[in-house]
C-alpha cells in the first residue's frame, strides 16, 4: 500500500474548524479503491490509523448489515428517540438471529446462497436470516391447520420449496 498523510481543518457548517489528520491508502496494483481515513488526534501516525481501521472493519460490517436488513437508522425513524429506542433491540435481534443459526449450524453444513449474477464463498446474514426463518416458520404457521376444512395436502418436497423459496424473500 502506498500511503500519504497530512493535517488538515476540516469544516461543516454551522460546526467550527476541527483540526484532523487525513491518511490517503492506494493500492498500487490497482485491486483496490483508494481510501481516505480522517482521525481528529493530529499526533497519530498513519500505520497507527489504518490498523485502527482495519480492526474497526468487523463492527462496520456488523452495521452495515444491520442498516440492511433491519432497517436500522432508515426513514422508518423519524426522530431521535424512536432511534434511541429501536436500535438497541434491532442490534439485540441480529446478535439472536446469529447466535441461533449458530445453534443450528452444529448439526448440519451452511448453505451459502449463490445466484447467476453473484456469487459468494462465505455467508451473509441474509443466509442467516433465511436459514433462521426456514427452521421457525414450518413449526410456528404450518404446524397445525384450524379444522380439517382448511387441511390440504402438499408433498413435503414443494412444502420445503415454498419455505426456502419464502424465507429468502421475506
């Protein structure tokens, strides 16, 4: 990596002038987008920077994920003590959606979803998320129909269909 550093003010209105040192990141093969890390501590180094961020990486994918799926700090929160209320539970609820497929994940292999246009080597929480609700929803919406009136029979193999195909929509 070839890096370059410098201090700078960096300014937002009606904020003032904060002092910060800047850390530009280049690749010189190309195989990655330049970068740029602002940190407001000007006596800092710029390795010292950047292995702050690479640590800080796992928590940045944590809320991005969250931002994703769950809607976290979107329009559906309008004010500041709907955010206050909701995004610790949602942060709560990506923790047990994860340590349930855990749970899960002991008995049997992880599917990793693949698509003609994408394709991945390692799971993203919507393949948790839908490996969460394809255990959930047979047993808590299909388990038991009201009265004989409302039974159909469905082979087991498109009944597993539906939920997988269900599970990765919703």
């Amino acid at each position: 990596m070839e890096i370059a550093t410098g201090t700078a003010l960096w300014y937002q209105s009606p904020i003032p002038p904060v002092a910060i040192r800047w850390v530009l990141l280049r690749d010189p093969k190309g195989q990655y987008e330049p970068m740029a890390l602002l940190c407001t501590d000007q006596q800092m180094d710029a390795a010292q920077i950047a292995s702050w961020f690479v640590l800080r990486w796992t928590v940045e994918v944590t809320f991005h994920e969250v931002r994703t799926h769950l809607g976290v700090e979107t329009q559906r929160q309008w004010s500041d003590l709907e955010i206050l209320r909701t995004t610790p539970a949602l942060l709560g609820l990506f923790s047990l959606v994860t340590i349930f497929a855990q749970q899960l994940l002991e008995r049997r292999a992880f599917p990793v979803r693949q698509t003609a246009w994408y394709t991945k080597t390692l799971p993203t929480f919507s393949d948790t998320l839908a490996l969460v609700r394809q255990h959930l929803w047979p047993s808590t919406f299909f388990l038991v129909s009201s009265s004989d009136a409302d039974t159909v029979q469905v082979p087991r193999a498109l009944f597993e269909r539906l939920v997988d195909t269900l599970a990765l929509a919703a």
